[in-house]
C-alpha cells in the first residue's frame, strides 16, 4: 500500500470528507476521461460536439474537473459518440482508493468497438464466457417477447433481463417484460 492509499485509508473514517472526497474523484475522472477519449481519437472539441450534436462550449464544459452536473443522458450520448459502452455501479470505498492510485492516462483510454471487439467466427456464448461473464444462450431468446419494442433493439432487453435474473436482480421494476426461462 502506498502513501495515499494508507492516508486516504486513515481519512476515509470520516464518513463526511469520504464521501465528498470520491464525489470529486468521479467528477474529476468523468471529465479527464472524456478529454483522453477525444484526444485518444485525435479529434478537437468542435468534432465531438458534432458527432454528439452538442455545441463546443458544452464539450468544454464536460471536461472541466470542477463540473458536476452529470446526467445519464449526456454520457450515454457520449458513449456512443466514442463508440464505446457506459457503466455505471456503486462501489466500495476501497476499491475506489484504488482506482485513485491507479488512476493514468493509459487507465482512461478505450478502443472504440470496431477495434474491441473479435469479429471472429467464434460463438458469441464462447466470447462470454472466456471473459467470465454470465453464460448467456442468445440463440434461445424467444422471439415473442421482444415483440413491440420500438427504440431498443430487438435482443436486448430480453438479453439484459436474463442476465440481470441469472444475477438474482429481480427485473420486475424495469419493465413489463420478464426473464427468460433457462
């Protein structure tokens, strides 16, 4: 364990200065990670207020570190534009001192998806479970649940609830539709 992590270790007791302490973190690594997303891509602020269909001073505003105002909205908009995926989670107190001390340039990057992904002939429930992730049969989706759905993508939904079932999530307060049986 190095300085800071024993410090923030120590500092961490207080309950108050943690949690003022990790909110400027997210603050501070959101906007970072935004500005070595676009630079990683060579582009200028102007370019990704174009792809995102924002306005330049907003892109600015988006990686200043003091900013805080973030909606789920903008960074999946964002994402997108970066052609990578969003996360978002509640963690420990712990592993964020960690991501604190590991924190780089090199740790914000991320390949966009052409360059992420094996667009190789193997099996999708393969590729899932090489990276331990939940085993997920896409090809015995039932079709019927999906029916309807507009501005989601016709296996998605359906493919999300299973995993979050298979996470013992239950999923009947996102939507009407229900996990698929295994």
């Amino acid at each position: 364990m190095n300085g800071l992590q024993h410090r923030l270790r120590k500092e961490f007791k207080d309950k108050e200065y943690a949690h003022a302490y990790v909110k400027e973190f997210l603050n501070a690594s959101i906007a970072t990670q935004i500005k070595v997303l676009r630079e990683q891509r060579g582009w200028e602020q102007q370019e990704l207020a174009s792809i995102t269909g924002m306005r330049q001073p907003r892109i600015s505003l988006l990686e200043n570190i003091n900013y805080s105002m973030w909606s789920i909205s903008t960074l999946q908009k964002l994402a997108e534009a970066f052609d990578v995926t969003l996360i978002v989670s509640f963690e420990t107190f712990s592993d964020r001192i960690t991501d604190m001390h590991n924190l780089s340039r090199e740790s914000l990057e991320r390949l966009p998806r052409m360059d992420d992904l094996s667009f190789s002939e193997e099996p999708m429930e393969e590729m899932l479970a090489s990276t331990n992730q939940p085993n997920l049969r896409l090809d015995d989706i039932d079709e019927s649940i999906v029916t309807g759905l507009q501005s989601t993508p016709k296996m998605v939904k359906p493919t999300l609830y299973n995993w979050l079932a298979s996470l013992r999530v239950n999923t009947s307060a996102y939507s009407t539709y229900s996990p698929i049986a295994a």
